[in-house]
C-alpha cells in the first residue's frame, strides 16, 4: 500500500501534536478523491480546514513494529480548486507513554505520517499528492498530548513553522485497517455540579465511562481551564485520583477570548465519572456547557438483558459499560490508569460475554492477529499483553493470559460460525501448545514452576495478596489440557489431522489427575480449583466435586472468593451440577465479595476488586484499584446463557442450531433476553408466576432450537414463536 508515497517527519520531534501540510490546485473537474493516510502516532488528517473523518484515534493500536493500519477515505466532497492538506499528527500509543513503568517512545523517536490523495478527474486522468520532503511541519494548538497525562489545547497559540518535512525509511509493513472504526458514541450531561468538602469544583456525570468531556465555554484571552478526571469520589466525597497512579489525566484549555470556545481533546481519552475544575476563567462557569463523550470502536449491540431484579440489571449495565469503556481497539484491562493495555487474561475471561453483548468479531480478530505476529517472537509464547510494549520482560508468560491465543479464536467461531478465525490463527494455538509442550516438566504433561499470575486477585490467599490461594501448576496444567481440547476441536472444525494432538489431551488429563487429585478431589481445596475442574471436564466424579464446591462456598457464608480464573465458571460449576439454587445465592449475594456488593455501593462499571471500597468506605489500594474492569463482568455469559438460556452448540455454531435451556428462579421474577445472532435474532424470556412459569422463545427461520426446560422437557423446533406454560 501507498507504494509511492514517503514516510515523512519534522526535523525533530516535540511534546505537543504537529501538523504536515502541503498544497495542491485540481488542474480540471474532480470525479472522485481518495486519501489513504496513516501514521506512527495518532494522526487527523483535514483538507481545507475541514476534518474528514468522524474516526478518532487514527491508524488504531497494532504491533507498530510489524504492521500499522492505513485508512483509506472518500474525500471527494473536501476538494476546491486550491486545497491545502494537513495531517494533524499527535503521539498515541507509538510515542506517548505507555505502561506503569512511565517510559515512552515504545515504537519510535518521532512522529510520523504518511499518505497519498488520489484525484480521479472527469476526463479520466489521475493525479497523486503524496508524502515527501516537499510538504512543511508546523507546530499545532496542542501543545502537549498523551494517553495518560491528557492534553493542553492553547487557543492562543499561533503555528510556528517547523522546516521542511524530512523523509525517513520505516521497516513497517502497510495494511488496510482491518479493526472496526473509533468514534464518538453517546453524549451525557452532568446530573450534578457541586463544591467538594476540600473546596474542589466537581461534576458528576453519573456514570464511570471512556472518553472525554467537550466543553463550550467564553472568557478573556490566556485565561485557562484546568481539568482532572476521576472515577470515584473518596469516603469524605472528595475528588479521588490516587488510583490513577502516575497518569496524570489531566486537560489544560488556554482561550483566546474570541467568543464561545470549543474543546476537547484529540490524541487522548480518559476513564472518569467526575471531572474537577481546578482553573475555570472567572465567572464563567454559569453559562459554560460541558458534555461527556464516550468514544470507543464501532460494535453493533447484539445481546439484551432484563430480569424483574433491579440489582442484577444494574450488574448487567455495569459489565455492558465495562466493554465500551475497554474496547477502544484493544480490548484493555482498564481505560484510565497507567495502564490501558491489551492483557490478554483479561481478554481471555471476558471473550464470551463481549461476544454476546456486541458483535466484536472483527474487533477481536484484528487483536488476535496483533497477538500472534508478537507471539513469532517469543517462540510460541504469549506475553501478558498483547500488542506486547515495554521491556518484553516486564509482562509475564502466563497461563490463563496466554491461553487467549486458543480460548478467543474459539469463542468468535462458536458465537458467530466463523471458521476463518480458526484458519487464521491455528499456527498461533498451536504456537501456544507447543511452548507449554517444551517447557512442560520433563515430558510429564504437566506444568511446574511458571512464572503465573495465578488467580489473579482472588479472596482467599489473605489481606492484600494479588495472586489467590490456588496451586499456580494446578492452573497451569489445567489450562494446558483446556486449551489442547479446544485446539483439537478447532483443527478439526478446519479439516486437520489433529490425532497428536488427541493423544497429547488425554496424557495431560491423565498426568492432571495424578498429580493434582486426591480420591477425585483438588488437592488444593479452593473453590477456583473445583470450578476449574468441573468446567474444564477434568473430573472423574463430577458430583463429587461439584458437592464439594457447594460446601466450599457455604463454609465462606454463601460468598465466592474466586479471582480472575476462577469466576467465569463459578456459577456453571453449580448450576450444571445439581447446585442451582447455591448460584443464584451467589448471584444475589450482597455482602462483599460479591457481585453485588458493588453495585450496592453505586458502581456503575464492574470493579477490578471484589473489594475497591471496603464497607467502611476505604479503598483497597492507590496501586491496584481500577473501578472499570471489566473481568468479573463474565458473569454476563451466565446470564445470557443459563439465566435466560440461550446456548450456541458446538456442532453448528454462530446459533445455526442452539439450546434454550433457562433456569429461572423466583427471585428473579422474570427474565426478558435476546440476541441477534448473524442466524437472526433468538429470544427466550420467562415470567414466574404463582407456581407456574410461562416461557416465550423467538426461533429465527432457518434455524434449529432444542428447548430443555426443568422437569426434563426437551423440544426439537424450528424458526418461529413459542410459547410454554409449566409448574
Ligand atoms: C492488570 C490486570 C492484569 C494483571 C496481570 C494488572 O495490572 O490491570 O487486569 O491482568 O495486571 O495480572
């Protein structure tokens, strides 16, 4: 791609955005014009001081070393006879800070843009404006931008010119963006505008979220408007913003007194409910407006969720904006500290609900490809984070994390019958496999002694201890046969002779068995250890085990302490195994930890903590206490899956042929769920009333339900309305 068109730079590189430009004059009439741009850094391409594109954050987040998107973009309409062209370049994930070890310029030393305009005029003949050493750099009204500190926007700032553009070689390869488009996605009003106990002016915009506040305001020239952002007001309802860490986010807007001003930032974004007003121009703050945007990557909303309990909507709600605040091309960890980054354990956990709640098939393949060109690197291995940045032995090679290569392309398949996403990234699953395969203690199908994040934040390894109290190698080995299973299935889907593969399986399910059974129970007693055995198929007893976990849970009071492995399958573990009725206390426990506990405390995202705010209000940290994480919000595939039922099945995936298996219980007096799966759109809905329940399922045309209802009622139908009414 843009095969005659240079990589160029300013001279040198400076801390605020800069703006390439040149000029041209259409010689005749314009037919058509085609810019296709991008960038190391973020770019905003504008001609005749028009911008575009409605996309933000330009080219996206890739492994920039490998790969970088070019965008391609019909600007027919932007064209005069004399044009100016500028490519408004900031730093971005390439050159701005990323990671909590504060260093920047990852990707490179300085910015850099490279585009070509192609004008198609009416007689036929064609004219390309490309990127070279004739096009000047100019410095820009943002005078400083990055991911984490924000931006300074200086409306008095006049553009110095910079010299003339230097061209450079970049190694990179070119592609056609291949993830969805950022955008501006919805507009929120504050609710609330207040003075806090400390005297800080702060407004609540009710809801935590990603993104960044507009603000419309007038004043005297140089006077300045000071912004921090925060998710969580502490327990005297003071502005809190220790748990940002070192990420200053913070936006700094100079006016040039001309009249009301327009601002918000345009290399960065933040992760807030509230914003603080530490500088506001006199007087002005009457009739100033201010507007928060959520921005993130386009995903059609497929999947609905509402039950007659209040408090389980607002745990649905929570997880839904989990995922708008952390698919921002890369599905992150948490979008406003030092941190935002592609963790793939994260990722891994969270994959199946994501996938239900949006249509994220094409966000996840992009990522997925990212993962494995950086995984060529490690020899098979995959780093915490994907695209790996930092010193790459920053991240650990975990199980659990790097299990995304298998667990993700796995999910996307099944949700949307995509086989492609199995083609694409066999060679990464078994990438994966195969390294375990080397490292696995002496060709003894387990693996000892990694360096694992383990159940990442889990309640039961004592006060303060990231790392939960389950056996690393216990989850490792685990994780090794799941992630074999599926790679066998996977390779099959896509006609491969998978037998090695099947043998590998059973030796590892065998080795498993001996080395971390004890009469068919985890030696390690912790409920994390029995769900992952019972939803990894690994138990010779299911019923045992399961009964086991049931104890585990009563003797904690009715309350889980699973971390980041274990609780996507808690709930499965009970409700599939004869505990039912255990889930749902689980669901509706309110006393922490629990799912509930933070929606109690006016969460309106799911916490990265069981236990972010303790119920004497405290926070659990300033190191580790992100308030939008979206990894427990798995609790959103149960939902979907068992509480409302909707199943897809392995042999006919993207819903081509599903279950409607709900498991209602009166608590949650009825549940409404839908959706639109790319086999059109299936809901099933249940009311419970006096003793009886009434069940309604929507069955797409050309498509196959098998109904299983309580009691052992089970219908094969197909596309159509049904309505059921049972004791
Ligand atoms: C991130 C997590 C991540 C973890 C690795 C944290 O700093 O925020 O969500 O998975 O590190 O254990």
């Amino acid at each position: 791609m843009l095969t005659n068109a240079r990589w160029i730079q300013a001279q040198s590189d400076c801390a605020g955005a800069v703006s390439f430009e040149t000029s041209f004059v259409a010689k005749k009439a314009v037919r058509k014009a085609t810019l296709q741009a991008t960038a190391m850094g973020l770019y905003e391409p504008y001609i005749n001081g028009q911008r575009v594109t409605m996309n933000r954050f330009m080219p996206g987040w890739t492994s920039y070393r490998h790969r970088v998107q070019v965008q391609t973009m019909d600007v027919t309409a932007c064209i005069k006879q004399e044009n100016r062209i500028c490519l408004l370049c900031g730093n971005g994930w390439a050159l701005g800070r990323i990671g909590w070890k504060g260093d920047d310029k990852h990707y490179a030393s300085n910015k850099a843009v490279i585009a070509c305009l192609t004008v198609e005029y009416e007689d036929g003949d064609r004219e390309e404006i490309i990127t070279d050493h004739r096009w000047s750099v100019f410095t820009s009204q943002i005078v400083a931008s990055d991911l984490y500190d924000g931006e300074t926007v200086d409306h008095c700032a006049e553009p110095e010119g910079l010299g003339a553009a230097v061209e450079v070689e970049m190694s990179t390869l070119l592609i056609p963006q291949e993830g969805e488009d950022i955008r501006e996605q919805e507009r929120i009003a504050p609710v609330r505008r207040f003075v806090t106990p400390a005297g800080e002016t702060v407004l609540d915009f009710g809801q935590n979220l990603a993104g960044y506040v507009e603000i419309r305001v007038s004043g005297k020239r140089g006077e300045r408007v000071v912004m921090r952002h925060a998710e969580i007001l502490d327990k005297n309802g003071n502005f809190y913003t220790e748990n940002m860490r070192s990420a200053l986010t913070t936006n700094t807007y100079i006016l040039s007194g001309d009249g009301v001003e327009c601002f918000k930032p345009t290399f960065t974004w933040q992760g807030f409910r509230y914003i603080a007003l530490d500088e506001f121009p006199e007087g002005a703050l009457e009739s100033a407006e201010f507007t928060a945007i959520v921005v993130h990557s386009e995903m059609k909303r497929t999947g609905r969720f509402v039950c007659g309990d209040e408090k389980i909507n607002q745990l649905y709600h929570n997880l839904v904006w989990g995922q708008k605040g952390n698919f921002i091309d890369v599905p992150t960890d948490c979008p406003q500290r030092d941190e935002r980054l592609g963790w793939t354990g994260d990722a891994q956990v969270f994959c199946q609900t994501a996938a239900l709640n949006f249509d994220v098939r094409k966000f996840f393949k992009k990522w997925l490809k990212d993962l494995a060109i950086d995984q060529k690197e490690e020899n098979g291995a995959v780093r915490g984070i994907a695209p790996v940045v930092m010193d790459r032995s920053i991240t650990r090679i975990s199980a659990a994390w790097g299990d995304a290569a298998v667990i993700c392309p796995w999910v996307i398949y099944l949700t949307y019958g995509d086989k492609q996403v199995l083609v694409d990234q066999f060679d990464s699953m078994r990438g994966w496999i195969e390294y375990i395969r080397r490292i696995a203690d002496g060709g003894e199908f387990l693996w000892l002694n990694g360096d694992h994040y383990g159940d990442w934040l889990a309640m039961d390894n004592g006060e303060g201890v990231y790392e939960g109290a389950t056996d690393k190698d216990f989850i490792a080995t685990a994780f090794y046969a799941y992630s074999t299973g599926l790679f066998v299935k996977a390779g099959k889907v896509i006609g491969r002779d998978m037998s090695e593969y099947e043998e590998l399986y059973q030796s590892i399910v065998k080795a498993f068995a001996e080395r971390f059974t004890s009469d068919g129970l985890p030696v390690c007693h912790t409920q994390t250890a029995c769900a992952m055995m019972l939803y990894m198929e690994l138990c010779e007893d299911r019923q045992k085990v399961a009964d086991e976990l049931a104890e585990l849970v009563r003797e904690n009071g009715c309350r889980l302490n699973t971390g980041f492995v274990g609780t996507p399958y808690l709930l499965y573990a009970l409700s599939e195994n004869g505990h039912t009725d255990l889930a749902y206390d689980l669901l509706f426990q309110e006393k922490f930890p629990s799912w509930l506990y933070s929606v109690n405390q006016g969460a309106t995202t799911i916490w990265e903590h069981w236990d972010g705010v303790n119920d004497k209000g405290e926070m659990w940290s300033k190191a580790m206490n992100s308030f939008n994480h979206y990894a427990y919000g798995a609790v959103g595939e149960w939902l979907y899956r068992t509480a409302a039922g909707i199943r897809a099945v392995e042999d006919a995936p993207g819903f081509k042929r599903f279950e409607l298996c709900p498991v209602p219980d009166k608590r949650l007096g009825f549940v409404d769920a839908s959706i639109k799966t790319v086999n059109g759109e299936i809901r099933s809905a249940w009311f419970a009333q006096e003793g009886m329940v009434r069940y309604e399922f929507t069955v797409p045309e050309n498509t196959e339900a098998i109904i299983k209802l309580p009691g052992g009622v089970e219908n094969t139908v197909g596309g159509g309305r049904y309505v059921m009414i049972m004791k």
